[in-house]
C-alpha cells in the first residue's frame, strides 16, 4: 500500500485533547456586532484561552492544526449572545450584561456605548469563562459536546465549578451510551454484553 495523502497531517484517535470543564481564563480575540436567524440584534464574542489558563491557546492551536481550505475559528472558542431578553426584548438580556460586567471588572474599564467601531473596544481583554457539556445531534446521531455557558470575572474563574449537563429532552438519557475516548484513546463501554459488538 502507499501512503495514503494527508497522512502525516491525520489526527490519531487519542491525540485530541478536550475542553476541560469548569472555568478558564480567557483573551477575547473579536467582538462582532450581528442579527440572529430571527433578526434579533446579537453579538458573537470570539476567544481563546489566556497563557496562564490550564489549556493556553488551545482554540489558536486548534484553528492551526485546521488544514481545510476554509479553516474557521473554532466553534466551542465561540458565543453568541443575544442583546434583549428573548422574551421581553424591551429588557437587557442576562447573558450580555454578564459579558460586559465581567469584562468591566476583569479589566478596571467602563464599556463606551455608541460608534461603528463598538466591539474593538474588548479585544485582548481577559475574561473568563465556563464551560458544560450539552447533548446534541448531528445528522441522527446523539453526543455530548464542550460548550461555552457562560461568562465570568476573570478572578472567579477557580471558583466557578462545573455546570450540570444539559440534554436534549430535559434530562439524562435512562439507556447507557458509549462515550468519548479518553486520554488514551479507549472508550467506556457501558450496559449488557448482548450490547459489546465483538
């Protein structure tokens, strides 16, 4: 056999290394002012992992690693927030006034509101930021991925804890699944041995 192309940029099963869970000290890199689907004003608040955080530039690492034509920045290095509230659009939305008070007090600023400019006025400020893993699926199959849930100040990043999983239906599933690999590239493999496939 001859070696297939793109082998020495491929990925091993077990190289990849997850999201840790819980909190991170974060950089933002963009703030983009946009419209959701539905037309509602939003902001998309891109970002990596600060030096000093436990996974330093692990979304910059990533979008590196990214050999396609058109590498985007990472999608769990990504959040979108609404500006209103979903249901009273007259009323701020919590999420963004938690983004902003944590980087008024991450940073010792005050956010200057107006200007076509507005959102290069939070790049490179640290943040911080906690992620939880959430069901989903994909072209009829079900997982679990690492999501941004929310931000913090910077200092309270230690302290944030992890979030409880959030799944499709509102609560776990009563029938066992396969997980992820893990470090080594092993998967957990839970249930009856009718279930194992070998």
């Amino acid at each position: 056999m001859q070696k297939p192309n793109g082998y020495e940029e491929a990925q091993a099963s077990g190289e990849f290394t997850p999201v840790n869970l819980g909190g991170h000290h974060a950089i933002v890199k963009q703030v983009k002012e946009t419209k959701s689907s539905n037309g509602l004003d939003m902001i998309v608040v891109a970002f990596d992992f600060a030096k000093n955080d436990e996974q330093p530039e692990y979304f910059m690492n990533r979008f590196k690693e990214d050999n396609r034509e058109n590498a985007k920045w990472p999608f769990n290095g990504t959040k979108y927030i609404l500006v209103n509230d979903y249901q009273d659009r007259s009323k701020t939305s919590r999420a963004f006034k938690t983004f902003c008070n944590a980087i008024e007090k991450s940073n010792g600023v005050e956010i200057k509101w107006g200007g076509a400019d507005w959102g290069q006025q939070f790049r490179n400020r640290k943040i911080g930021v906690v992620f939880g893993e959430e069901e989903h699926e994909y072209e009829g199959k079900i997982s679990m991925r690492r999501v941004p849930k929310w931000f913090c100040r910077d200092d309270a990043v230690e302290t944030a804890g992890i979030p409880e999983a959030k799944y499709l239906n509102g609560k776990a599933p009563a029938t066992a699944r396969t997980s992820a690999p893990d470090s080594q590239g092993f998967m957990a493999v839970t249930g009856d041995e009718e279930d194992i496939p070998f």
